[in-house]
C-alpha cells in the first residue's frame, strides 16, 4: 500500500540529511563540500527504495540534465528488488485481462524469472500451447513513482538557487521523467513500439523481434513470444554454436544505424539482457526504453556524423547552435574554440580509433558549456550509443562504430532524382521566401515616411553619388530578377505537384522545363555577381 505523502516526505527528509543533502532542504545544514559527492546520492537513492532506484536510473539515461559524475555513478544501480507474491501477480493478471487464468493460460509459473522496480515477469504456456513470457507491473509503482517525482519537485522549488549545480535544470528535468515515466509504465506504449518496430524492419533479415499477443496486453500486462537464444555477451557459447562474434557485432551496428538515420526509431536499451542470438539472428527483446527522433533531427545528426568525419569545425559550429536551444549568452567564438579543441584532441587518431559516444558527448558537453541545451533525442541516443559501444566491444573489440558509419553513409548515399526532392517544402519555402521578399517594399516605404515625418534620422555621407546610383540601379535589378526566378522555381513546383501536361515516370515535363529555365537564370545571376566582385 502506498504510503501517505506525509510519511513520505519524512522518510525523503531523513535520508536527504543522512547523506549529506540536507542543506537542499534546510539552510540550517552545511553543504561542506557533499553537494558534489556522486556516490552519496547513490546511496540515498537505494536507500530510499524502489522508485528512487527508478528515478536514479532514468536520470543516469539523461546527459543533458546530470553532470557526468552524476551519470557515471548512477549508472550502477541495480534493478534487483524484491519479487511481489504469485497471488499479487495471479489478481492484477485477471483484472486487467477480464478473465480467470485458466481461461487463456495453460499453466504460469508462479516463480518469477525476474523481478525489476517496474515489473516482474513469469514464464507461461497459453492454451493452444504457445510459450510465452508474461510481464506484470509492480502493484501501485505509479503512484509511488509520481508521488516521490512531486515531492522533489517541491525540494527542488525551495532549494537555495546556489545549489541547482547538481541537476542543471531541475524542475524541468522532473517534468521531463514526469512525462518519460507516464509513457514508460503503460505497457500499451510498449507493445505499440514492438508492432512499429518490426514494421520498420522488416526488410532487415538479421533483426528478430518476439510475437506480442496484443488480445492478452493491457496498461499493466505485456504477453509476448518466449525466444530462446543465446545472450548475446555469452561471446563462448555463441563460438561453439557456430556464430562468429565479430560477424554479430558488425551486423548489430548496421541495423542500428538503420534504425536511427533511416527509420528514426531506435532501441533505447541494448544493453545484453536485451539481446538474444537465435536462428542467425539477433532478437531485441524489451522495448520499454525506445527513442525516436523527427525527420528534421534525422537530417541534423546526418550533417553532425558528415561534419565530424571530415572534420569541418564551421559546420559543425554551425549546426550546434541551429540545433541547440539557447539557456543564457551564447557567443559564437568561445563555441568554435572549445570544438576547435575537441577536434584537436583527436587529430591524431583515425577515424576507426574514435568512440563515436565519447565523440557526441564532447560535443554536448562543448554545447552546454556555452549555453545550448541539445535535444532530449540526442541525449537519450548519446545513452544508447554507449551502451551499444560496450556490446560490440565485448563482440570485437577491432570493431568500430565510427568506421562503420563512415561506410554506411557512403553506400547509402543517394544520387540526386527529382523524386527526392520534398516538393510540398519546397513549394511552401518558396512561397515563404516570396512573400518575405514582396514586403520589402512596404518596409522601406514604411522607414521613408518616417524619415519624412521627422520620426527618424538618417546620418548619410554619399560620395560619387552618380556611381553609388548606377550600383544601386544594378543591385535592385537582381533583386526583381531573382523574385522572378523565385517565383519560376514556385511555379515549377506546382506544376509538377498537380501532374499538369506531358509526363515522364509520373512527373511532368512542364515543372522539369520550369526547372532547368530557373537553373540557367540562377547560374547566369551568380556568375553576375561573382564578375562584380560583390559576392
């Protein structure tokens, strides 16, 4: 049974003023230094019971909100608590299913095979003789787990202001984990994931994914396909069941750089309890942590890997502060020196010898340090990475990511159709351009009448009016030509969406002239341009 938030709050107090945390909660109490000390919050987070120990290890998944000690220390909390009774489990499964278990289950073991702070799972046979895994939340976690996130909330919201050094940003990391948890502890998510999944997939003949039995699945329990396989860090018994490591590794990473820059969609947990090989392939079986990205963070970590491969510390710079959310002053120079400095501390090694997830967490640390917040999804991926890292490694050490991502891309690399192109973006980035570009006008009309009015003061110091004439005159023509062209390029767009006119493969030739006119315009301005000197 839950406990009553003021009891609660009183077992959260002690234990903060135990471990040396108290001066969170009372200025009374002296830091002398523990606010930096990692493995005291650990301590206090096992101490405190299994929504802490939950709590501790989402935040261990969560680069842009603990320092790296933080994250490193509470990466080694264990999720091994206690199993809940077989009666306990035997009345949530007939709840939330609405029948006896003799009604779908042939027999259930009532022995746990595992027992997490969320869920404990059971093996069992269903009655057409299937045998399966049954995984069954933990009685009330939910309420614990909100409960505990809401009275750190209410700490967090009256600590000294000093002291937020140790989460970076705390109330909006809680609303974050608020959020994660929800998702996270209705199974309904879970089993959506496993469908998506092997969807997405299921052109990928090395992936295998259990069989979810979506009839006997509800918020609370998850009935999926038992797979039996080999763990896929037992790297011995893969060897002598005819598996070759180094094989499975590469594979591993192949599929999983598909999964992000193709699907952006991704396991967010594979870690080797996830990880099974069974008929020459490899089975993803837990999909309560997955991660996604959106099309247009796809095409951003796309340009990062370009950037960091050929090493172009403009871009990359660039890109950082296209993609980061401001927090503070961010200044442009002090950025571009601290990733001049990360690249220069590989400058000496190749690209095979660098760990792509201690090449994207230097990047985060260099963005944060400069006031940039990255996403949540880089972050959440950044976790991924390492733990896949150490799966490969273990596998084969010779192999790399970084290496491998470097071929994927270049086998993967399309060549230019017009099909790639996204018309309906272009159309409406044309027509966006356009009309920014048409209220040029009305400015300028607007700044004259002010200056006219007395509104406004214009310093102007005009020499060789004549020549300042005749180059403005030219600069004002390009101006009106490249509209054109705009427009042209619009025009052809539309052409092309409606199908109007002569076809060839479904795109219409119309819109392909359009086109090519509007590329010869395009070239003849720039090559204007350039002969000026005016570039």
């Amino acid at each position: 049974m839950i406990k009553k938030r003021s009891e609660r709050v009183s077992e959260i107090v002690k234990s903060f003023t135990k471990f040396g945390f108290g001066f969170l909660i009372n200025k009374k109490f002296k830091d002398d230094n523990q606010k930096n000390n990692p493995t005291k919050l650990r301590l206090m987070f096992e101490e405190l019971g299994t929504s802490f120990v939950k709590l501790g290890q989402i935040l261990s998944t969560r680069t842009n909100i603990l320092p790296d000690e933080y994250i490193k220390e509470l990466s080694k909390l264990q999720d091994e608590t206690p199993s809940f009774s077989f009666d306990i489990a035997k009345e949530t499964l007939q709840k939330e299913l609405g029948k006896d278990l003799d009604e779908i289950f042939l027999t259930v073991n009532p022995v746990p095979i595992a027992s997490a702070s969320v869920s404990q799972v059971h093996e069992a046979t269903l009655l057409n003789g299937d045998n399966v895994i049954v995984k069954i939340q933990r009685p009330e976690i939910k309420e614990s787990l909100l409960q505990d996130i809401d009275i750190l909330t209410d700490i967090f919201r009256k600590a000294p202001k000093k002291y937020m050094d140790i989460l970076l940003d705390p109330i909006d990391a809680l609303k974050e984990i608020k959020s994660t948890t929800l998702e996270e502890l209705d199974f309904k998510n879970e089993a959506k994931a496993m469908l998506r999944f092997k969807e997405e997939n299921a052109e990928i003949r090395c992936i295998g994914l259990p069989k979810i039995y979506i009839n006997y699945s509800s918020s609370k329990v998850l009935v999926q396909e038992k797979i039996l396989g080999i763990k896929v860090d037992n790297k011995s018994k893969l060897e002598k069941n005819g598996y070759i490591p180094k094989d499975i590794g590469k594979k591993l990473i192949l599929s999983y750089l598909y999964q992000v820059f193709n699907n952006g969609f991704f396991h967010g947990d594979p870690h080797p309890g996830n990880l099974l090989i069974s008929d020459k392939k490899i089975y993803f079986i837990d999909f309560g942590i997955m991660g996604s990205l959106s099309k247009q963070n796809q095409k951003y970590l796309n340009e990062l890997l370009k950037a960091l491969i050929i090493k172009d510390i403009d871009k990359l710079v660039d890109l950082i502060l296209e993609i980061g959310i401001s927090f503070g002053d961010v200044n442009r120079n002090s950025l571009y020196y601290d990733v001049e400095n990360l690249f220069n501390s590989y400058i000496h090694s190749s690209i095979s010898d660098i760990k792509i997830s201690d090449l994207f967490s230097d990047i985060l640390k260099a963005a944060n340090k400069n006031k940039l917040k990255m996403p949540k999804e880089f972050t959440s991926l950044l976790k991924s990475l390492l733990i896949l890292e150490g799966v490969v490694i273990n596998l084969a050490p010779e192999l790399s990511i970084m290496d491998i991502a470097k071929d994927y891309f270049k086998e993967n690399t399309k060549a230019f159709s017009l099909k790639d192109i996204d018309l309906d973006y272009l159309a409406l980035s044309g027509y966006s351009l356009l009309k920014t570009s048409l209220s040029i006008p009305i400015k300028f009309e607007e700044v004259l009448k002010n200056i006219l009015a007395g509104r406004a003061k214009l310093n102007l110091e005009i020499v060789d009016f004549n020549e300042k004439w005749l180059d403005f005159n030219k600069m004002v023509n390009r101006v009106v030509f490249a509209l054109v062209v705009g427009a042209m390029i619009i025009a052809s767009a539309l052409v092309i969406l409606s199908g109007k006119g002569p076809t060839i493969n479904g795109i219409s030739m119309l819109g392909i002239g359009g086109f090519l006119i509007s590329g010869v315009f395009s070239l003849w301005l720039l090559i204007s341009i350039i002969k000026s000197g005016n570039l």
